[in-house]
C-alpha cells in the first residue's frame, strides 16, 4: 500500500475552464434579464461554491439558488467541451499516481466533475472526489479534506497533501492538519497564498516534484 496521499483541487489547480464558466455565469444573468458583472470580478471568486459567488456578486439572497440552477443548466451542456488540463497537469496526475494514492477535492459540483474526469481519461487515477454536494462545509472548511481521507480509510498517515490554487484550499488544509503546496497557475493571487501556503509553486507538475523529492531525503 502507497504511504503518501495527495488531495487536488480542481479549477485552477489542474483544469482550465475559465471560459465555460464565465459564459454559465454571464448567461444565467441573461436569463433573469440582468447585467453580468465583470469577468474580473467573477474570476476573483473562482473557487467558492456558486451559492457564495451568486451572493457575493449582489444576488439577494433569496434568489440565488435560482442563478445557480440556471448556471448547471448551462454548464451541464459546456463543461466537457470547453474544459482543458492545465500545462503539465495531465502527467502530474500520471507521475504522482506512481508513488502516491490520489483524490480530487472541489467546490464544484461532484457528479459532473466525475463526469468531466472520465471524459478527459483520468478519473480511474482519483479513489475519491469529493464536490460541494458532500459536505455540509465546503472549503476552508476542512470537512471535504477530512471527508476524502475517511473514504479512502485514511487512518494512520502523515504523509498527506493538498495541493490547491486558492487560500481555500491552503486553510482547509491547514485546519485538517495535512501538509499543502499553492500553485500559482490559478485563481489565487501569489499575495494570498502567500499568507497560507507552506510551499508554492509555479504549477501541479512541480508541486509534485517537490513531494516526490520530500520522500526521497525524509
């Protein structure tokens, strides 16, 4: 049995699929005969569960589930078409899953982020994913963290990682006592992750160097 277990993240971490979800956003506002808020200002939130970002961009509250039904609608039908691996990110996974067992941990909706996996040929490297549908407490809250490991039967491990794009990711890492490297391909400015992450890098790829290289001189 492998001794090292390495979480990831999704958007941002190993996916690109900016565009497919500024588009959702953009056409969920049309719907409701409203204005878009700005690229920038959607991208910025990028990494929270969509209830948050609704809300954040000014949705009242009792209306945001309603945006965010239409924003699955849409994404139901682009995600797989206009989602792409990060540079390096497909034989990260490829590399990693050589000394490491793996799972995904996301805010995205888990069913389709399976869905999206198994389109792009990697699920069968993830035992787990864990998506906003899970857990009660998204990231940073370390519930999906600590919810991927007891599914895995995670027990007696020190050897574990997150490895995420956002300050999201880092604190839900730190809050579950596991170790976390912040890759700077992502959403999350260098100025947060910063403030959070043990270690950043400039992508997956080298994130897992850095692990493969920690268990060659530990």
């Amino acid at each position: 049995m492998k001794q090292t277990v390495i979480l990831f993240d999704l958007d941002g971490t190993l996916l690109d699929s900016t565009e497919a979800i500024l588009l959702c956003f953009e056409d969920s506002y049309a719907d409701f005969g409203e204005r878009a808020p700005k690229r920038e200002k959607i991208k910025s939130l990028i990494g929270h569960p969509l209830d948050f970002m609704y809300e954040h961009l000014g949705v009242e509250k009792d209306r945001v589930l309603d945006f965010v039904d239409r924003y699955k609608f849409y994404y139901r039908k682009r995600s797989k078409e206009m989602t792409y691996f990060l540079p390096n990110a497909k034989e990260a996974i490829i590399e990693a899953a050589k000394f490491a067992r793996l799972g995904v941990v996301t805010t995205k909706t888990g069913s389709y982020s399976i869905d999206l996996l198994k389109h792009m040929g990697v699920m069968d490297y993830f035992e787990v994913l864990i998506g906003r549908e899970n857990v009660t407490h998204p990231k940073p809250h370390p519930e999906p963290i600590l919810k991927a490991l007891h599914q895995m039967g995670v027990t007696n491990c020190n050897d574990i990682w997150m490895i995420g794009d956002t300050c999201l990711d880092m604190i839900s890492a730190n809050e579950a006592g596991v170790q976390n490297i912040g890759v700077s391909c992502g959403y999350g400015t260098l100025q947060e992750l910063q403030k959070h992450a043990s270690v950043i890098k400039s992508d997956t790829k080298s994130a897992i160097l850095h692990i493969k290289k920690h268990l060659t001189t530990n």
